[in-house]
C-alpha cells in the first residue's frame, strides 16, 4: 500500500502518533508533581518490561512467568552498584549486620558501573538463552514453559532470601542514596532519571516495532501459529524461540534496572509468583500482540492500581480478580486491539470504495490469539 | 543408617504432603488441561473450613481435643470446596476449554478474589488450628521417633488414593469420567453428558484440594495466602508426573520428596529446592511428557 501514496504521509501515519506521545511524555515533568512523576516514570519502566513479554507471548505464543526473574536480576545488579557508591566505599550495612568482614568477591566488580550496567543486560540474557535452549529444544510447550520460569523465578527468589549476606534476604538491597555521584532525593536527579526512562522505553518501542516487521517477526508469528509447519520448512523453531525469550529478558532487565533508581528499593517480593503474573495482566488488558498495547496496558493498570488502591485498598483486588477474568472472557483483544478492530469497521464501513489496510499487528482481529494447545 | 532411614522417612513424609496438594490438580490439570491457578485458593478454602470447625463445632462434639469436628471437617472441606469448584467450571472455566494459557490467567483472577474474601471474612494474619489430641507426640521405634501427624497424613493420602483408584476404575461414574477425557465426542455421542463430566471432575479436583488445606491446618498456621506457597510445588509434581496419570504423580511427589530431603540433608533447603528444579528440567529433556505417559486417542 505503501508505494503509491506520499512517503512521508505514510511515516506520519505510521510513527505519529508514537511521536506526539513521545513528546507528551518529555514534557510530562514540566506539569506532573514530584511524587506523580516519580509514579510515572516507575510505571514506564513496567512498560518496558511489557514490551519484552509481548514479544514472546503477545508474538510469540509462549507465556514467560519468569519476567519477575528477568527484571529482578536486573534491578539487583543495578542496585548493587547503586549501594556500593552509596556507601562510598564502606561495607553495605546488612553485610555489617550479618557479620561479614569484607566485600565478597562476587560483589567486588559492581563497583563500576559500566559493569553493573552489563549485567543488567548480559545476565538476564544468558539465563534465558540457557533455559530457553535446553526448554525448547525438548519441545516443550505452552503451560510447561510458563509453569518452568515459573518455579525457576520462585526458586531465585527463595535464593535470595536464604542468602542474607550476600542479597540483603527479605529485606532486599535499601538505602539506595546515590547514582554517579547525583543524590537520588535531588529532584532534578529524579527528572533526569525520568527522561532516561522515556527515552530507553522509545528506543526499545522502536526496535521492538522494527523487529516485529522484520522476517524474524513474521518467523516468530508463524512458529506461534504452527510450529511444526516452520519447522518443515526449514526454520529452526528453537533458535527463534530462543532469540525472542532472551530478547524479552533484556527488556524485563532493563525495566528492573531503570526501576531501582526510582523508587530506592529491591527486594525478593518482586521475584515471588504474584508480580510475574501481573506483569502478563497489564500485556492482556492492553492487547496482545499490539506492541502500543504493551505499554497502554501497563500504564492503565498500574494507574488504576494507584488510584483505587490509595482510597480502597480493600476492593482493588477484587477488581484486580474481575479484570484477570473479564480480560480472557469477554476482550481477549485487549484495549488496544478491540479498539483497533471497532476503527477498522468503522473505516470499513465509511470509505469502503478505498478500503484501507489498518492492519498493523498480525493477529488482532484475525480471531486467532495467543493460544496453543497443550501436547 | 540411621540418619539415612530418617531421611527416607522425612522424604515419603515430604512426599505424601506433595501428593496431597497435587492429586487435586492430577484432576483439574492432568485430566482436564485446565491450568487451575486457584488450585491453592481451594486449598486455602479448606484450611479455613477446618478452622471454621474447630470454632463453632469443636465445644458440641466433645471438644477440640477429641477430633470429631476434625474429621468431620475432612468431609466438609471436601464438599464445600467440591461444591465452589463446581460453580468455577459452569461459570467460568467451561468457557475456556481448548484455550490453556488463558484459564491461567482468568483462574488466577479468582485466586485473587478468594484470597482477598479471606481475608475481608477472617483477617490478613495467619490463623493457628489445634489438631486433635491424639496426634500430638509420636511412636517411637528405637531408632527415632515417627510422629503421629505425619503418620496420619501418610495414611490419609494413601485411603484418598485407593479411594479415587476405586471411583475412576471401579464406579460407572469413573468409567464415564475417563471415556470423556480420552475421546470426547465419541463419549458424548454415546450419550455421556460430557458437560456434567466436566463439571464433576473438576469439583471432585477442587474438593480434594479442600481435604489437602484440611491436613494442612496439622503443620502449621494457615493464612489467606495460604495457596500461593503450595501452588507451584503441586505444579511441578504434575508436569514431572505426566499429565493424565495417576501413578505418575503418585511417583513424582514420592521422588520429589525423597530427593528433597536427602538433598536438603547434606546442604540447605534452598541449594534442595533448585536442584530439584534442575533435575525435573534436565528429566523433562529426556522424557517431555514427564514419569508415566498415558497414550490416549
């Protein structure tokens, strides 16, 4: 459709609407408060972190439950390098409680932050790459995978906490006080953080969106949709399952990374079962397989977290119960996709003599969601 | 030797609790394919039914030390979670059938709003149970001491197993339960209500996730989150099991629990629990449909 029309009416069609939300999101410090901004920009790390689990379930069919783990590398890596400089070269102080003498060797490197920042995007990485590896090439599909990341996330998280010297345990790694030499009670350092979150959640908004359009994409949607047909025509189904879940985990690390800074804090609860799962909600209410919808759902629900929940923090999880339920049953295409699908009626109806293609995501509206079989 | 047989008993103790909180789902999971994230909620239902026992029954039936109300509760948590799963499937998870990942989801839903009606009815903080009397202490037999609970949840899950050998393989109610798992359309067009089947299965699943929270009040205290601690182990023992099979998760609980506490004898609980992990996964490289394989169709 592309070739007859103006290119750059077709770009702006295309990226407008990114665009004008980018800029709103920029400008978003010179009106929100401190503490909303604060919100926001935590929220927008969620989004990252939808994005990644979009790809591999909203594209790719396969439910990863162990985004808690992905994003809590991430933010514990990140933290570590963030609690070393805040304490300016002293022990961290729950090794003093638990009695160590010396910084363990494993936490030694975390001292710079070109490392820390590494990790945060090689460990999260390699973790999926290997389980991914060894989960796929035994064809092992649909709930087995998510109910593996699953109790892998749970076994990390207990981990944690078993090891107190060395993780802070229940507590998780607190007191984070300094970023490159910035306090992080500065507001200005708190914008500065912010405006990095918009920006990384627009690089990665772009890349994700290149690389769903790209071959790899469409290979990833075929595998979601018939595996075996891939496979028999000489694809290697593992390689671009894998691919993707690792894809998927550098997000969730970066999300956790980009985390810590604002809101001060990790600990073992964002690795247990329940964030893991959430994480999966706020991709359904938004939309699967719509990349906007990744991020609309996570700033939608987690806004509706906070505001229900500061007045009655009784009912938002009966609301939180409903949504997972009315999100499966009654718009598994999520907002964005339902939206999507009543515009394109709407378009249909009213200019039918050049129809246009609306169609961006490959599955909304095609009935066919995320789903597989079991076997 | 010594130190060696307490750690197999420890294990088939450790395993019997595992198969409790799992033959529940063998049912709604193994049979069904429904990914039950409100199995552990069911569990939690149960818990709190037997507490809800020893407050208002314990004082008629001869007091809490006497255990009547006990194992009576055993029956009531098995009918009223039973009666609670029955109302999930015709309200909600008969919508779902074929679509696995999403009864995960919608299922996780209720889990959340049965945890939170916990704790609106009976409080956030967790909830002590008095067991019975008669199982506190223990038999000794020379070498240690084999507590009485632990005796008792042994014996429990072995008569649940018998029983559900009896009601799949031996009652027309059974038959009918495996003729709709294993062909559908064949069974239905034989004149099986396949719906009521489905119904069934998935509340006698539910209820004896109930008779689990039951037993579970003996160990230790109960809360409204109660669930979420048991529901990923009773998953794993599914996977591991083969879904389908009885005497896989029979098999994977025993072997679960064995190596756990063997592994957990020499190093820690958390180095056991992830290497358990490793060891199912590296086992499901080599057999992905888990211990026993049912081949059905």
């Amino acid at each position: 459709m592309t070739s007859q029309k103006n290119p750059f009416r077709t770009f702006l069609t295309d990226w407008g609407p990114f665009i004008i939300w980018g800029v709103i999101l920029l400008l978003a410090p010179m009106v929100l408060s401190e503490f909303r901004l604060n919100l926001l920009g935590k929220f927008l790390t969620f989004a990252i972190v939808a994005i990644g689990l979009d790809l591999i379930w909203g594209y790719g069919g396969m439910l990863s439950l162990g985004q808690g783990l992905f994003f809590g590398m991430g933010a514990y890596f990140f933290a570590m390098y963030l609690k070393l400089e805040s304490g300016g070269g002293r022990l961290p102080d729950f090794m003093v409680w638990s009695g160590m003498k010396e910084l363990p060797s494993i936490w030694q490197p975390f001292a710079s932050p070109v490392f820390a920042i590494m990790m945060v995007l090689i460990g999260p990485m390699v973790i999926a790459a290997i389980l991914g590896f060894f989960v796929f090439r035994s064809r092992i599909q649909g709930v087995y995978f998510s109910i593996i990341t699953q109790a892998l996330t749970l076994i990390v998280s207990i981990s944690l906490i078993g090891q107190q010297p060395y993780t802070g345990g229940t507590n998780g790694i607190t007191n984070l006080s300094t970023i490159f030499g910035h306090s992080l009670a500065d507001p200005q350092t708190q914008v500065a953080l912010y405006l990095s979150t918009v920006i990384i959640l627009g690089i990665i908004y772009i890349l994700a969106r290149l690389l769903t359009r790209s071959r790899f994409g469409r290979l990833l949607v075929a595998t979601r949709d018939d595996e075996a047909r891939v496979r028999f025509l000489g694809y290697s189904p593992v390689t671009i399952k894998t691919t993707t879940f690792a894809i998927s985990a550098v997000c969730a690390g970066i999300g956790g990374a980009l985390f810590v800074p604002q809101v001060g804090i990790i600990s073992p609860a964002a690795l247990d079962v329940v964030p893991s799962i959430m994480m999966v909600i706020w991709v359904a209410v938004g939309g699967r397989a719509t990349l906007v919808g990744a991020v609309v759902g996570a700033l939608l629900v987690n806004a509706g977290q906070s505001a229900v929940s500061e007045q009655f923090p009784n009912i938002w999880q009966y609301f939180l119960g409903a949504l997972f339920i009315g999100a499966v049953l009654l718009f598994p295409q999520g907002v964005v996709g339902s939206y999507r699908m009543a515009f394109a009626r709407w378009r249909a109806r009213g200019h039918s003599a050049d129809a246009p293609e609306v169609e961006e995501s490959p599955v909304a509206g095609s009935g066919r969601l995320a789903q597989e079989v079991v076997e | 030797m010594v130190g060696w047989l307490a750690q197999l008993f420890n294990g088939i103790s450790l395993g019997s609790i595992l198969l409790m909180i799992s033959l529940g789902l063998a049912f709604s999971f193994g049979l069904m394919k429904v990914i039950n994230m409100a199995h552990g909620e069911f569990i939690m239902v149960g818990a709190y039914v037997t507490y809800v026992f020893q407050n208002t029954f314990a004082d008629m039936l001869g007091g809490v030390d006497l255990g009547i109300w006990f194992i009576l509760s055993l029956f009531a948590a098995f009918i009223i979670t039973g009666i609670l799963g029955v109302i999930l499937e015709v309200g909600l998870i008969r919508f779902l059938y074929g679509r696995p990942l999403d009864t995960l989801l919608a299922t996780f839903g209720v889990a959340l709003v049965l945890q939170q009606a916990a704790r609106s009815i009976f409080g956030a903080p967790n909830v002590q149970v008095v067991s019975p009397s008669w199982l506190s202490g223990g038999v000794n037999i020379g070498i240690m001491v084999l507590p009485y609970k632990r005796l008792f949840i042994i014996a429990l899950v072995i008569v649940l197993v018998a029983l559900i050998y009896v009601y799949l393989n031996r009652t027309a109610a059974g038959r009918r339960l495996r003729a709709v798992m294993q062909n559908r359309e064949m069974a239905a067009a034989l004149g099986v209500r396949s719906r009521q089947v489905d119904a069934l299965t998935f509340g006698v699943g539910a209820g004896l996730a109930g008779v689990a929270g039951c037993v579970l009040t003996l160990i230790g205290p109960i809360g409204p989150t109660l669930g979420t601690n048991y529901i990923v182990d009773a998953f794993m023992v599914v996977v591991l099991g083969g879904t389908g099979s009885l005497l896989g998760t029979i098999l994977a609980a025993m072997m679960i629990g064995i190596f756990s506490s063997v592994i957990e004898f020499s190093t820690t609980a958390t180095i056991a629990k992830a290497l358990v992990f490793v060891m199912i996964v590296a086992f499901l490289q080599w057999r992905p449909t888990g211990l026993v394989t049912q081949r059905a169709r």
